[in-house]
C-alpha cells in the first residue's frame, strides 16, 4: 500500500512552526509496513491545496492529511476533498449537535461559523476528536483512502490512536504491536552488530534509533491476532535481551530517571547529588522528575573549589588531583548532608589543555551508600559539549546497574 | 519569485528524524519576501526524486533541496539534477583536492567514494561547505535556480548565511536585515495590542513569536543598501523599544543567562541560587551557560524543609507558612553559603489544593545583595507544570531588571 502525507497550513510554508506531525506518522507507517514514498506540506490556498490533493489521488492509495480543519474560511481540507471526489458538503445534525454540546460543556454557545466542522460528503464519516472542535474525516472511494485528521499535534495523536490506527489494524486483518528496548553506553554500529542475527527478520522486525539518553531498539511483530503478536514480541525481547544483557535500562516509555527512581521506591532507598562539571544537569533531572519527591532529597551544584569547600568538602579532597576522589568525596558530602541513603558525586576534566594530561571530556562517578557494595567510581571519556550532558546519564546508567547487583 | 523547498532522504520517511531544515528555511525566505509555495520530502529513490524534482522545475523560479550530498550510493541529489537537466557530472580538481586536504588535516586519506563529493556538471558552481565534507550546488539554468544544501542542520546553516543568503540578496538588488527583539512576562495578543499602530506597515515588517523565554518580535527591513535598512531597523527598534519598554530584556541571539551574565560580569557581581519549586531548572541554565564559571558559583536544590535545614537554613524560616519570607531566606542563604554577591531564593506552591489558600503554580522569587536596592520579592502564578519552567525565567527577568537599575 503506497501511502502519502499532506500537511495543511500558510503557517508551516512561513516557517512558525516545525511539522513534528508528518514524522510521527510516518514513524507510525514503517511500524504498520505502509510504505511512505512522498510528504509534502501545502498552504491555506485552494488551488494549491486541490492541486496537490489530485497528484496524491493519482499516485498514492492512501492519503493522510493533517491540519485545515478549523471552523474559519482559511481551513480549506473539507472543500479540498469534496472538489477532488465531486460530492457535496452537507451538514451532519448529529456532528452538530455534539458541537454545540462541546460548546455548551464549557458554558458557551458554538459560534455559527463553527457549523463549518459538522459537514460531511457522501464518502466520508467522522473521527471523533474528543481533544478538540474539529472532527477528522475517514473517506472511502475508488480503492482509496484520505485520512483527515486535526493540526495540533496532542488532537492528532490521539485519534491517530483512538480512531485511525484501529481501523488501518482491522483492514490489515492483522495485529501489530511494538515495543522499545533501550539501552546505554554502546555505540550504534555496536548494537547493530550484535544484534546482526536477527536483523535480517522479516518478522518480527529490528530497527535500531540513536538517542541522547542511548540507543534504543524497536522490536515490531505483525500476526492474526494481538496474543499471537505480543507472544512473538516476548520472544524476540528475549532473544535481545540474551545478547545485550545489562546495555539495557528500560522499554517503551521509561526513562532513566524513572527507572532509577522507580527502583530507588522499592528498595525504600532516597538520593541525594553533588555535581561540579554537569553543572546542575543531573540535578535538574531528577528535580523534575515525576514524584521525585519520594526518594530524591536534592542537590549541590559547586562552580569551584572554594564553593565545595563552603558546602562542606574537605579542603584537602576538593582541591585534589585525584578527580576520582573528589567525585568519591561529593557523593558522600551528598549523601551525608542531605541525610540520603545513596549519594551520586560528579567531577570531570572541562580543561581544553588539563595539566593533569587527562582527555578533556573525561568524567569521574561515584556513587556512595550504606551498603559498601554500592560504592564504587568509574570514569570515562568524550567531546567536552557532549560528555557534559551525556555525563549525567552515565550517572543514572550506573545507579540503575549498581541497583540491579 | 515562486519558492519550493525539497527534503531529500529515506530517513525523513520512516520518521527517525524531524525535519527542521524545512521549518528554518521557509522563516527565512518569509524575510526575503520570497513565496514559498510548496514544500515535500521524497526518499532516497532515483525515480521518486526525479519526479519530484521535475516537477518542481516545471511550477517554481527557485528550489531549494536538502540532503542527499554524501557520498554513498544512496545519496542521489547531484545525479538526478544532472538528469533534470540532461547534463554530465564531471569531477572537479580543485574541488577533489579540497576534500583530499580536509581528509589529510584528520590525518586520513580520503576513501575513494568520497569523489562523488567532488562533481559538478556545466550549469552548477560548488557551495564551499567547511563543515562537513559535502559542497553544495548552486545551479542556474533556463533563468531558474536550484541551491542544493546538506542535510545537516549545522552545515546547512552555514551554507545558508555564508553563501546562499548574500546571493540572494545580491541577486535580489536589496539588502534585507532583520532584527529580533525579545521580551518576557507579557501575553502574544497583549504585545500584538500594544504594537498595533506600527503593524501594518509593509516596509520595516513586523511578526510575533511565541517561545518558552517570552514573546519576540522580529523587525525586517528591506533597502537598496545595507546602510539603509540598518537605520530603518534601528528607528523601528527605537519604535518598538518606546512601547514595550522594560519588558525587552535581549535581541537577537541573546539568551536570559547569557543577558543577565553580561550585566553581572559588567557590574564585577557574582550569583548563587537556592531553589526548591523548580527542581534544579535555574541552577541548571546558569550552570551550564558559556562561560558561567565566570560569575556563577553554584546551587542547592532542596526538595523538602528537612534538606533545606540541612543546608543551613533557619528552621523557623524553613518551616514559615509566608513563602515570601523563605524565598528570601533561601536567596540569603545561597548569596553568603557560595560567597556571591547576589542571591536568588525560589519558593512556590505545588499542592494541588494548597492549605494556604494560595493557587498551585504561585512562585515567589527573590534576589538579595549587598546593595539594599537589590533586595526583593515578586510572586508569579500560572498552570503548575508550566510554571516549574517559567519561574526560572521569571527569575533572571527580574534580576536583569533590578540590575538595569
């Protein structure tokens, strides 16, 4: 099935905002083996836009269509579709009256050019768009297919879910499930390579996406039915999880401050850092992580020695050229001062030319608690800019494998 | 002059990256006053690509395409221009010997598939690209024009302002300058209200953007000469300056801590923060800002009164129900804990049905230094989630304020 996604809005041809729509369904299409062959966004012009509709009626079976679906004379996708198909837009009562209690829901009356919203052609029926105003539009004709759906990415996600990815799974007579194996440390030509065995998979299939937070692997299994999917999906994790072993920190939508703070909870243990060279990073992190109040006391952020020394480092440790002993020596003062069970010290070498003859990017974790088999300081290296972000990550990495022991 | 723009590469259709190449160039050809009518991605297909490419020829003056400049097999933008336009790539010397020496500066030899880097055929000159190893094309035939880009958003950048911009402008008979102007703490229609009289105006234009760190307003202005449209952006910005006063605290590629940096560097001033509210968002920004080392000392991020007691806070401010009061205490403690000349304490109320009274998401900031007329408290309130993040730029907005006083 060739596929083709058109994306409608004067606003994305001025350059206001970014389409993050057009890559989250193409991602969704390669899950479902659709095959995508062209994208394009058009403006809120009729011509334009009808003239674009055609070349993908001609050349795709189904079109999916984002944007241009609001109540206002400039949201042309509803008249663009009829011209292409010849039918005639009509006011659905039922569509009405849904919006005039969305409106009313909200203690307003539905504004008459809202009426716009409730048509339809003879090909077409309704998505329901519990998010919002606008209706998507599933059209039927010819062998082919147009999905209408909403502009805002949260409206769109969600009947993409809801309405559109049921119907496309039940045409395919096939269930298709996914899921997302994530892991850290290990570079992608790595990962690809260990996993070059089962690659060649028609099904289910192995694609590999590098991250900021790591490389992460999606495994996706098409069969008659959802058990039978999710059964094969068990397998082929285990097959991955056989070969990557503790590279892997989470699945699907974890996250790593998640995962540690999640096993953190259950081994009824909280956590406090002390960061110099990540400049309050993995701080923020899991300052703002969700109900990181259950285990996360907070943290300290010193610029310099001087300030390690005002927060309570020893003055010999803090000025130190043993970086790993520093690190060693924050994670305590974390972990001591904040009254935490687990502290996490980070220090590295930001110098472009360190006199210690060390690799600028090299960075010192340690990480401090009352069992002694948690202690324990670990360095590694890379591009400054980078290691400084990715430095807080190693940190989360380690808790979560020192956790796991 | 009709514009289109052509995202080139297989990975843009199966969604592993978003296209913001798109999204840059279709912003700044809005300033160019060039239409942009049309934009697509096409993968890396010879016959797809061609077809598109063709047909962009036939509808437009101007196309712009990135990506597809590499060189493997599957990078096939410069074989199907030559196609589109029945000529002959041919490999250029100089244009080898340039690649040959930027290999030879890593001290690598060049792989001999990077020569397809090196081709051009009789209608294109070669974009120097000093970023990567992939030149771009700059093609003019039949009185039409394709600008060939990598896909890289660093090096197309780059290209873009050091060598496809000028001879657009060149070409144009104008010099076109824009300026950004950016402001902090009020509504997009409440300044689209207050600019009204000036909007309309089709010579200096002037557009509204809606960012995390505020509402910006970019001046452009076209003019025979550079000289020109300088003094018509700097009497706008003297326009837009006169209204909006003290909510402007940056243009164009200022950030909030790079602004209040500057102003603390300029002043031979030093900051520390204690936050609690924000999770270490503050600390983190001012952390990891260049050349903060400079004027930042560091931060204490508590998430409950016991750690901020730890931390040496008075146990009655800790506990105080006037969050004011410990906000105050906070930025007390940080300014003399890290020896900074400034402090910044931030509170704020995250219950859900707060006991207080007062409504979730209200932050209270304040700054304390030596010089009394530093000292203050503002309280804020807005959507909880969103105000984690804001109150930080609440934050340094208020003290590039005090500091301008």
């Amino acid at each position: 099935m060739k596929a083709e996604i058109i994306s409608i809005g004067t606003e994305l041809l001025l350059g206001e905002i970014v389409d993050t729509n057009t890559s989250f369904l193409a991602s969704q299409l390669s899950v479902l083996g659709i095959d995508l062959y062209f994208t394009s966004a058009v403006g809120d012009n009729p011509a334009r836009l009808q003239g674009v509709l055609k070349q993908a009626w001609d050349r795709s079976d189904i079109i999916f269509t984002t944007g241009g679906l609001g109540p206002t004379q400039d949201d042309l996708t509803r008249d663009a579709i009829a011209a292409l198909l010849g039918e005639e837009l009509k006011v659905a009562p039922q569509l009405k009256q849904e919006l005039i209690n969305f409106f009313a829901r909200r203690g307003l009356e539905m504004p008459a050019s809202n009426v716009r919203q409730a048509t339809l052609i003879p090909s077409s029926t309704a998505l329901v768009n519990p998010q919002g105003t606008a209706p998507g539009w599933w059209v039927e004709k010819e062998g082919k297919i147009i999905v209408s759906m909403p502009g805002p990415p949260g409206e769109m996600q969600y009947m993409w879910e809801n309405q559109v990815l049921p119907r496309l799974q039940k045409r395919a007579g096939a269930a298709i499930l996914t899921r997302m194996i994530k892991t850290f440390g290990t570079s992608e030509a790595k990962v690809d390579e260990m996993l070059a065995d089962l690659t060649p998979s028609p099904n289910p299939t192995l694609a590999t996406y590098a991250k900021l937070d790591g490389i992460y692997i999606r495994i996706a299994a098409k069969a008659e039915t959802e058990e039978e999917a999710r059964e094969m999906i068990a397998r082929r994790e285990a097959d991955v999880r056989a070969i990557l072993g503790d590279i892997i920190w989470g699945v699907d939508d974890d996250s790593q401050e998640g995962v540690a703070g999640r096993m953190l909870l259950e081994e009824g243990l909280s956590l406090a850092v002390a960061e110099s060279f990540t400049g309050g990073f993995l701080t923020h992190m899991l300052g703002t992580a969700a109900d990181s109040e259950r285990y996360f006391k907070g943290g300290l952020v010193a610029a310099t020695s001087e300030v390690k020394i005002a927060l309570g480092l020893d003055p010999n440790l803090a000025n130190s050229e043993d970086k790993a002993e520093v690190a060693r020596a924050m994670a305590v003062l974390a972990r001591q001062k904040m009254g935490a069970t687990v502290g996490i010290g980070i220090e590295g070498e930001s110098g472009v030319e360190p006199e210690s003859g060390m690799v600028p990017g090299t960075v010192f974790i340690a990480i401090d608690s009352e069992k002694a088999d948690l202690h324990t300081v670990r360095s590694y290296s890379g591009r400054l800019y980078q290691m400084k972000r990715r430095a807080a990550y190693y940190a989360l990495f380690d808790l979560v494998k020192l956790l796991k022991e």
